[in-house]
C-alpha cells in the first residue's frame, strides 16, 4: 500500500513538473518541428478561430504590404545612431533597460555567449547556444510589444487634431500602419510557436507597463518618444540579422528546411521558390530596418508643424526621398533639412 501511494505521488509530481515546464516554454505545434517543407504550409496548426461568417470567403490586410526586392532586404545594414542630446541619451537607456528585460525574459545571452566563445567555443556553444524555440520565444515577447508605440502614438495625435481642430498633417496613417505591421510579425510567429501562460502573463504585464509608459512619454516628448522607438528598432534590426546569420551558419536545421506560413506568404505575397523560413526573416528585418528609419526621421522633424515625409509628394520625384517602401531607405534616419528643407 506503501508502494502504491509513493508510485502514485511520483506519477503526480512528474505531471505537476511536466505541466509548469509547457507553462514557461509553451509548445511548438508538431508541423513546424518537422523537416519537411511540403508538410509546413498544409498543416501548420490554427491557433485563431476562424469567425462564423459563411457569406465571407476572406478578409484582405487593411494595408497592403509594399514590395521589397531581394537585393534591397538583402542590403538591410545593422547600424547605430549617435547620440546628440540629453533626449537621445535618454531615449538609448531606456532602451538599454528594455533590453535587458527583454533578453532575461526570453534567456537570451548573446554577449557572454560571445565573451565565453573568445576562450571556450564549445562550452560557449553548450551554455548559450540559441535555438529555434527559444528564438521563437524571444520574437513573440519582441513583437507582442512592438506594436504598442505606433498604436500610442496615432491615438494621441488622433485625438489631438480632434481636440484642437486641426490637420494632422500624415503623421496618424503611418504610425497606425507601423502598429498593424508590427501585429502581423506577431501573428506570424505565433502560428509557429504557441506560449504557456506564464509567457501570457509575462505579455500581459509588459504590455500594460509599457503602453503607461509610452503614453506619459509621448504627451510629455514627442520627439524622445521616437528616438526611443528608433533605438528599439535599431536591436530589433540586430537580433533578426543574428537569426539569419544563425541560419547560414547551420545552427537552425529545423528553420532551414521550414516553409514561411501561410499567413505569411499572402501578407507578403512572397513570390514562389523565396518562403523559407529564411525568406521570411529577411522581410521582417527589412519591415524593422524601414521602422528604424521612420521613427529616427520623425524624431528629427518638427512634431507640431511638420508634414509626414513617408507620404508627401515631393517637387522634384526623381530625387531620393522618403517613402512606404525601402528603395532610398536611410538607416539612420532622413535630417529635417533633407526633406522638409531649410526654415524660411
């Protein structure tokens, strides 16, 4: 009887274990963990209820997405801009800060790996080494935060031009398109990836921190608020390069070989023999590359009197200039006298 009930307590330990642990790392559906890529895209599997609507056959992306070529994703540079100003400096620590949250919460330590690999690669490799879950884990806790600044930003400047009468000038349409964009790369991981609910309520939390946060920020300064989100995707920019490099350097086999989902390949209407997993990393980084110049570049305008230079019609259009997509993309940032022009 003894026997009996130590079985049985082991038995119920191992399950409470077992259930903590898909808790913390949550599951992969068994579609993306296999090899094949003629599987991936047929039966990856839903994590979104389709809604109950028999008369729609589907639903198109509010915004379309821009056409990126190969050469210009594959031209997408990590790059680093300097600080000028108290608000810049500001604006990188708090980066700093989430940074270092952010790389606790999804246990990524690229530079002790990279400190530990100077005098031991192998234990560097063993200690450290990033895999594909645990990439996974990191771009679904990145990008479930990501889509909080633009959605902050275009609401207050919506209700600001409402309250005060006037035009915004460009300004809402892209932040709210950021936002969106910002959405789908979350929802395109997930289709990869499924989180437990300690990582929900890991989400959830910094979720609601950091939209207070950017909230206060953007009424109190504009301007910091966007150089913030242009050092944020600045890292965003390093950690996809990172990804892709791991990829070629065959550290990631399974993404190797894996198919960009479904979702992915309407969203980007990528064109056939370029949706691997591969594929779709350059995309996002280049999405990321295009926030990081929009947000530099809007921190360096006029936050009440400037029009939005993304959407502008410019007097001379054969000369570079700001636009939706990447083919004069600036990876710092377009100063205020290159697209608005010296003041008056």
């Amino acid at each position: 009887m003894y026997a009996t009930r130590a079985t049985t307590s082991t038995l119920t330990a191992q399950r409470s274990a077992a259930q903590v642990l898909k808790a913390l790392n949550g599951t992969i559906p068994q579609s993306c963990r296999s090899l094949s890529t003629s599987q991936t895209s047929n039966s990856t599997k839903h994590f979104f209820e389709h809604a109950n609507a028999p008369a729609i056959r589907n639903t198109e992306a509010a915004w379309s997405h821009p056409v990126y070529t190969a050469k210009q994703m594959n031209d997408v540079q990590v790059a680093h801009r300097e600080t000028r100003n108290f608000s810049d400096r500001f604006a990188l620590l708090m980066v700093k800060l989430l940074r270092t949250t952010l790389d606790l919460a999804s246990g990524y330590k690229h530079d002790k790996a990279v400190a530990l690999g100077q005098k031991d690669p192998a234990k560097a490799t063993q200690k450290y080494a990033m895999t594909e879950k645990k990439y996974l884990i990191r771009n679904v806790f990145l990008e479930s935060v990501a889509g909080v600044p633009g959605m902050v930003a275009g609401m207050l400047r919506h209700l600001h031009s409402m309250r005060r009468m006037r035009r915004d000038n460009g300004w809402i349409e892209t932040l709210l398109e950021e936002s969106y964009n910002e959405r789908m790369h979350l929802l395109i991981f997930l289709k990869m990836y499924e989180p437990g609910w300690f990582m929900k309520i890991l989400v959830l939390g910094a979720q609601g921190v950091f939209f207070n946060a950017m909230f206060v920020s953007y009424l109190i300064s504009p301007r910091t608020a966007h150089r913030f989100v242009g050092y944020l995707e600045e890292e965003a920019v390093l950690t996809y390069t990172r990804e892709i490099a791991d990829i070629d350097a065959g550290k990631l086999p399974e993404w190797a070989k894996m198919e960009a989902p479904e979702i992915a390949v309407d969203y980007y209407k990528m064109p056939e023999g370029q949706r691997t997993m591969r594929d779709l990393l350059l995309w996002i980084r280049a999405d990321e590359a295009k926030h990081r110049e929009v947000n530099h570049t809007l921190g360096n305008l006029d936050q009440k009197n400037d029009p939005n230079p993304f959407v502008s019609a410019y007097k001379d259009p054969s000369e570079p200039h700001p636009g939706k997509g990447i083919a004069h993309l600036k990876t710092l940032g377009w100063e205020r006298e290159e697209v608005i022009g010296k003041r008056a």
